[in-house]
C-alpha cells in the first residue's frame, strides 16, 4: 500500500510539473495564432516590403528604389493635403463623437419610461452598413433645391441657405464628419452607458446629503469613474478616424478635386486606379506606423489617468 501511495504520488508530481512547466492554454490559442501569422502577419511584412520599389502590381517585375517612394510621399501636395484631411476628421470625430455619445448616456440613463426605446433609436444607425448611411446622406446632401436637406430648408422658409453640400470644397468634409458622427455617437453611447451602470449610487446620494449639485456630482464622481470608457472610445474613434474609408469612397470619392481625400483614400487610388503598388504600400506603411504611434500615446496617457481619477 505504501508502494503504491508513493507511486500516486510520483505521478501526480510530474503531472503538476509538466502542467507547471508550459501553460495549458497556449495549447489552445496555438492553432488561432498559426492561422493569424500565415493569413495576416505574413502578407503584411512581405508586402511591406514593396514600399521599397517601383511594382506595379502587375506580374513579379520590380526594381528596388530604396527611399524614393517615401520622398515622393511627404513631397506630394495631394498627400500632405490628405494628412490633413486625416487630422482634420479625427479631430472632430473623436471630439464631437464622444461628446454626443456622453450626452445621449446621460440622457437616456434616467429614470425615464421611454429610455429602453431611446437607447435602441440612438444605437439604431451604428447596425446599419456604412454604405447604405453614405447613400442615404448623399440623398440628404443633393443638391437640387427639391430634395434632401435643401427641400427641407425651403418648407421652413430658409431657402437661401440651400448649398451644394458635397460639390463645395469648403463643406463636404464637414459634411463627411457629420455622416460618420451621426451614425457612430450611439455606439459612443453604448460604452458610456456601460460605464455609468458601474458608477455607485451610493456616491451620489452621500454627496447630495452634502450638498453637491449635479454639475459638482459629474466633476468629481461620474467623470473620475467613467475613465476606462473615456479610454475605450478615444482610442476606437481615433483608430476610426485615422483609417476612414468608406464612407469617403461611397460619398465623394476624395472629392471635389482633392478636398475630401486621407491617406486611406490615397493609397487605394494609387493602388488601383494609377496602378503604383509600391507608391501605395508606401503610403499604407506610413499610416500604419502613425496610427500605432498615436495609438500608443494615446493610450498610456489615457491609462495614467485611469489609475489617477
């Protein structure tokens, strides 16, 4: 009996060494990281490596062009103006998103009877394809007089507001922003409301029985608390604005002239309707490495002051 304790207990040994010795669960996660490589990583560090040459993208014929594809970059008038087109919209999509988004949380996180259908017409449009919301507020921004947006300044009596709002390059890209806040803000929204569920209501009724106010109770209870969403909705807006596409192509196609184009845009257009690969894969190396960059900043900054609120 002893004997056979003795060899129990050996086995159970090297079975907790073995299981001490490599973790389980990168068992499982194995055969999702190995696909992931050879589907993405791969493919993206090989094509980063035409950013280095002049390929066309057609057949395997390329000369190696060192650093030109990148001085012809940040020397291209048209790109500059996308960075800046770029800039310009994650700027105001991350400002005006997120403050909408906080907005509506707090509106719809009262007591009112009609806050469950509030909440489903407010998140209604982030379901709905970024496509089909391009074609319908491009039908909002015709710019006949009977139709869309100009119709609707006309019933009210101010027609000589109407404007051709995505033929005018002073306003199409305000009129870009607009779409994509109109129809991302619930989805800000969402995660905001998320947060403010976790804020504890004991907090605000111990700071009204000492007297705070409502706008004092936001200051220095719910905003301290709402920082991980804070940081969930910067980043996933910046990352969102950085990287717009779609709703560019659907609309204006980086129109009129260059007045609507980022640097998503540019290497799609240089890639596929130019046929520069190389000049393409430039572009797309150098947006990647700006929205990690930013990404990164953003997000230790963000985390410090998650741990200090």
């Amino acid at each position: 009996m002893t004997t056979v304790t003795a060899a129990v207990g050996r086995g159970a040994a090297k079975a907790t060494r073995r299981r001490g010795g490599i973790a389980p669960p990168w068992y499982f996660a194995a055969p999702a990281l190995i696909v992931y490589a050879l589907v993405m990583l791969y493919p993206a560090i090989a094509g980063a490596g035409s950013a280095f040459t002049d390929w066309s993208g057609v057949g395997d014929q390329r000369s190696f062009v060192g650093l030109e594809n990148f001085k012809q970059l940040f020397s291209d008038d048209q790109a500059i103006g996308a960075l800046r087109n770029t800039l310009f919209l994650t700027v105001a999509i991350v400002v005006v998103q997120n403050g909408i988004g906080l907005l509506l949380a707090l509106g719809v996180h009262t007591t009112i009877k009609s806050r469950m259908a509030l909440r489903v017409v407010f998140f209604a449009p982030v379901v709905v394809s970024p496509v089909m919301v391009s074609f319908l507020w491009k039908y909002v921004y015709n710019p006949a007089p009977d139709a869309g947006l100009n119709a609707a300044l006309n019933a009210i009596g101010l027609g000589s507001l109407r404007q051709d709002w995505l033929g005018n390059p002073s306003l199409a890209i305000w009129s870009v922003a607009f779409t994509v806040i109109w129809q991302c803000a619930g989805y800000s929204m969402v995660i905001f409301l998320a947060g403010l569920e976790g804020v504890p209501q004991e907090l605000h009724e111990s700071a009204m029985v000492d007297g705070a106010g409502t706008v004092a109770r936001f200051r220095h209870i719910t905003w301290p608390l709402l920082a991980p969403a804070v940081t969930i909705n910067v980043m996933l807006s910046t990352v969102g604005g950085l990287t717009l596409f779609t709703q560019i192509i659907a609309m204006t196609n980086g129109g009129p002239g260059y007045a609507t184009d980022t640097l998503s845009t540019v290497l799609y257009k240089q890639a596929f309707v130019y046929g520069k690969f190389g000049y393409s894969t430039a572009v797309a190396l150098v947006l990647a490495i700006f929205v990690a960059a930013v990404s990164f900043i953003q997000i230790g900054y963000l985390r410090s002051r998650e741990t200090t609120a």
